[in-house]
C-alpha cells in the first residue's frame, strides 16, 4: 500500500518558480521521478489558489494538479481548521494554510507536502499542531518539504 501525500499549493508554485531555482529543482526531481511512488492527493483549496495566479503560470499549474485526487473540504475539515484557529496555531488571516492542515489531518494523510515555511513547515506550529490533533482525537500528518522526500539529492 503507496504511503498518502497531500500537495499544498506552495509545492505546486515552486514547480515553474524561477525566483529560487534550488526548491524549483528539488520540486520539478520530486514531481517526476517520485511522485508516483505515493498515493497523492490535493484539493478545491489548491485549485482555488492556483486560479488567482496570472498567466503564463496559471495553467500549467492547473494541469499539473489535474491528474491529482482531491480531498473533500467537509464541515469537519472546516471545524477542525477553526480549533486551530482558536487556539492560536494559526492567525485566521492564514485560514487557507488551516485548511491545508486541518485536511491532511481529517483524512489521515501521511504526508502534508509544502514549502510554506512561515505558516506550515514551521517546527514550533508542528509540534502545537500534534499536541492539538491528539488531544482532539485527529491524525498528525508528518509536514515535510519535497526535499524531504527525494531518495538523494
């Protein structure tokens, strides 16, 4: 059985992202040489995101998220999303990245994928975002960037 990812719209940014050619380089390896080793998932969020983009990059970004299964924002999603907003883990002017979290953590995905350091793949939210989840009886997804993830760079 393929280990689940869930792709925050961050990764899917970095794909065509020139601005930092390292995370673009990591990202595009990871993308085609491995995604397929896991069960990938993404969502409307994403999708939503992706479509306030300008093009070129709009549509490409859109066709590399097409193939991808997504996952249901259902109202348990959203309430679990508000906790964490209630107590703080997130600011709600970031409910997007809630989101992202509290879907990984509803749908018991393995891996929630971003590059979103400042909100997501921070530690310090990371071990508060466990703390909570456990306590609330919800799966923790083990947040990783894509480099995590490359057998070797």
């Amino acid at each position: 059985m393929k280990l689940c990812l869930y792709i925050e719209t961050s990764v899917v940014g970095a794909y065509l992202d020139n601005g930092d050619p390292f995370r673009r380089d990591v990202t595009i390896r990871w993308w085609e040489h491995e995604l397929n080793e896991y069960q990938v998932y993404s969502s409307m969020l994403v999708q939503r995101e992706l479509e306030r983009i300008d093009e070129p990059h709009r549509s490409g970004y859109l066709n590399l998220i097409k193939p991808l299964e997504q996952l249901e924002i259902n109202e348990e999603v959203a309430i679990l999303a508000e906790g964490y907003i209630g107590r703080g883990i997130f600011h709600r002017k970031y409910m997007s990245d809630a989101i992202h979290v509290a879907l990984a953590a509803f749908h018991k995905i393995d891996y929630l994928v971003t590059w979103n350091f400042g909100h997501i793949a921070n530690v310090r939210k990371q071990a508060r975002l466990r703390m909570f989840n456990t306590a609330a009886g919800f799966f923790s997804p083990v947040i990783v960037t894509p480099e995590f993830l490359v057998h070797s760079l």
